[in-house]
C-alpha cells in the first residue's frame, strides 16, 4: 500500500481517485448490448451469456426442482447461520416502516402521504469469483417487507450453468418469485426491456463490477428506475493510536479480496500506527485465499498520515466512502462530523463484515464517491410516496382565490378557471 504524508488539499482530488474506468470506456459497450437486447430479446442473451460466461444454456430459468436439489447442498449449519442474518435483517427493515402522514393545512383542505410498493422490481446477484448470496437477503427481504408482487433475481452462471446453492437457498426463503440464470450487462438488459424469460421491471437494485454499473445508469434512460450507482467495493479506516493495528488491517483485507478494482483506505493522525497496519497487511495476506486479488486491489490503496482530526474529517468527507470505520478514542468527533458515507461501523469490534451479512444494516451501499447524494438501499428502496388530498367546499373557499392570483400571475388561465368555476357556484 502507498504511505501518503501530509497530502495539500489542492491534491485531494487525485489523490481520492478510484481505481476505475471512465464511463467513456464502458458506455459504447454497454449501448451495444442494450440495443441488441431491446431487438432481439432472448437470443441477444443467450450470445452474450455464451461470450462472456462461456456457457451455453437451454433454459435461463431455475425451476423448482432445481432449488430443492440446491438446498439439500447447503450444509444445516450454514442454512442455520443464513436464517440468523434474516432475522436481523427483517427485524432492522421492518422497524423502518411508518405510518400515514395527514395533516389539514387549511380548515377543509385535507392532504395526507401514504406509501405503496413499487410491483415489479430486479434483483441482481453478483457471481464471479464470489457468488454473494448475502446479497440476497440484503434486496429480498425489504422487497418482500415492502410487499413488492413481483421479485425478479437474476445472477450469473457458473461453468456448470448453475447458480450456487447458497443463492438459491436464500432465494426462496425470502420470497423470490422468479430466478433466472443471466449475468451482466445482458442481464440488466434483460430487466430494462424485458424478453420472453426475463419480465420488465419498474426498478433494479444490486451491486456489480464497472459493466452492470454503467449498465444499470443507462436502464434509467429508458424508464428504469435504479436503487444507486453502486460499483467496485470501497472501505476508509480512520484510526489513532488508540487502534489495533491487527483488527485494522483485517477490515482493510476484507474489502480488498472482493475484487481487484476495489480500493481500502486508511487515514490516521499516527505514523506509528500507519507502520503497523502496513506490516499487519503483509502478514495477513500472505495467508489469504484470494491473495491474488487481494494483492492487485492493495495496490490501488492508500496509508494516509495527516497532522489533525480536523483534516482527516475533511479528506474523509471528501472522499465519501461506501464503508466508513471509525476506530479512534474520540470516536464521537468523527460520528458526529461525518456528512457522507453509506454506512459508518464503530468502535474496534465492529467490523465491517458484520454489516455485510448479519448485524442488520443493509449491504448493498452508494460507491465511488455517490455517498454525497445516495443513501444505502432500504424499505424505502422499494416504496413509493404517494400524496392524497380531499378538499371540501369550505376548503376551496379557503384557498380559492390565493390559487386563482397565482395562476394568473403565471398565465395559466385554464388553471384560474378551474377553480374559478367551482368558486361561482358556492358563493
């Protein structure tokens, strides 16, 4: 990992930049996959699938006979482990519901919010080197608690043609209602449009490498609504001496084997500790399983020394990352100060892998700096507000004319008659 000391604000910018391509890059790619799709619905999918999956299947959708022998291979004790994450996860979403908001702004004049589920929306799995299962749990259980009728998954083969057995365990129990075996960008073309297997939907959530991502932005321009722009993973540490270096430089791992173009950061008022979390880095990787990815993502990670914990909260917002631990003595200062992260974890035994699948939060989290204006998916995800109003005669007598003066004073005359002609018959 590169040691950065005492960095000039003017050099923040570059300094902060991810790992990834520019959209530029992506986009003719992405563009040529959706128009291919949009024509040719199911055998656009099933070229691409072969091309980038290199598999060629008969049928993309699971059948239930292929959950149930999916099932019988996850071992009891990890099916156990999986419905404990739920319950957490159930338990933290279901508390975010609220009631109906109704208030009588004026005597007569009713207006009230309600919320409703959005009826169709696509859930994408990432595969790869690592099937996220916990994915699941994070988009279908506050679909399903938001009461959402139609919940489309959609996941990436293996060599097998298969999906794994722990994505299709968590699946049905947490009420998917179609699973199809498609990945990438095709995929995502598949929900914008819609093909013979793949239902259109209203919304599309789930993370995914620089591909699904600029996939998932060009769904919006044709009617598509997305959860957030959530690419390549990211993790900032800020850390003092009050640290451990060994639990700091864990959580900075854990991130950096999800691929190689996630990045982990970490900022700390102390060189010492900065030492060793570097040397903790090596130790543990040497041992890890994905070192090789792990390798080329700590190559795009940085150790940053700055002299205050006023410029450390500077440079962190600045950043705005998915993942924010704060393992400092005035862990306080850094909550309190913290204007855009996705998801803050505190204190030396919270690591951030306890948010990816079992303390309750959700996962799936704005990246690449779109923490500024994103929030984290949540039941709100996937529900609409919807606004009511009754207005009696009383009511219309009340703000009657304040709507006539303002709609004559923007030359909307039709607007003006509308009332002015309900307005004629009460007086």
């Amino acid at each position: 990992m590169q040691i950065i000391q005492n960095p000039e604000r003017a050099e923040w910018d570059e300094l902060l930049k991810r790992p990834t391509q520019t959209v530029d890059a992506i986009e003719g790619i992405v563009t040529g996959i959706f128009k291919d799709v949009a024509a040719n619905g199911d055998l656009a999918i099933a070229k691409y699938t072969e091309k980038f999956d290199n598999i060629t299947l008969e049928n993309t959708v699971v059948k239930k006979e292929e959950v149930d022998a999916a099932i019988a291979l996850v071992p009891a004790e990890l099916q156990k482990a999986i419905k404990k994450a739920k319950l957490n996860i159930e338990l933290f979403h279901k508390a975010q519901k609220t009631t109906k908001i109704a208030v009588e702004t004026t005597k007569g004049v009713e207006c009230w919010q309600e919320k409703r589920p959005i009826q169709k929306v696509g859930l994408y799995i990432p595969g790869g080197t690592a099937p996220l299962f916990s994915t699941v749990l994070m988009l279908a259980i506050p679909a399903q608690i938001a009461g959402c009728k139609e919940i489309v998954l959609c996941s990436p083969p293996n060599k097998e043609g298969k999906l794994a057995p722990e994505i299709l365990f968590a699946a049905q129990l947490c009420g998917v209602t179609k699973i199809i075996k498609v990945g990438g960008i095709q995929a995502i073309a598949g929900l914008t449009f819609g093909t013979a297997t793949i239902p259109q939907v209203y919304k599309i959530f789930g993370p995914g490498n620089q591909y699904v991502t600029v996939a998932k932005q060009l769904a919006t321009q044709h009617g598509v609504a997305i959860d957030m722009p959530a690419g390549p993973s990211e993790l900032l540490v800020v850390a003092d001496t009050h640290a451990n270096p060994a639990y700091v430089a864990s959580d900075l791992l854990s991130q950096a084997e999800h691929g190689v173009d996630s990045q982990v950061i970490l900022v700390s008022t102390s060189k010492t500790l900065i030492d060793e979390v570097s040397k903790a880095v090596a130790t543990q990787l040497a041992v890890l399983p994905r070192r090789a990815i792990a390798e080329k993502a700590i190559a795009n990670s940085k150790l940053i020394y700055v002299e205050d914990d006023a410029t450390a909260i500077d440079l962190i917002d600045a950043y705005g990352p998915e993942h924010y631990i704060i393992c400092c003595e005035n862990e306080d200062l850094y909550v309190d100060n913290i204007n855009n992260a996705g998801s803050v974890f505190i204190g030396d035994y919270t690591p951030e892998s306890a948010g990816d699948y079992a303390s309750g939060t959700n996962h799936t989290l704005p990246t690449n700096g779109f923490s500024r204006a994103y929030s984290g998916v949540n039941l709100d995800s996937f529900m609409k507000n919807m606004t009511f109003q009754k207005i009696s005669k009383e009511g219309l007598l009340n703000i009657g004319e304040t709507i006539e003066l303002m709609a004559a004073a923007e030359g909307l005359q039709a607007h003006k008659n509308a009332v002015s002609i309900r307005l004629k018959d009460l007086k």
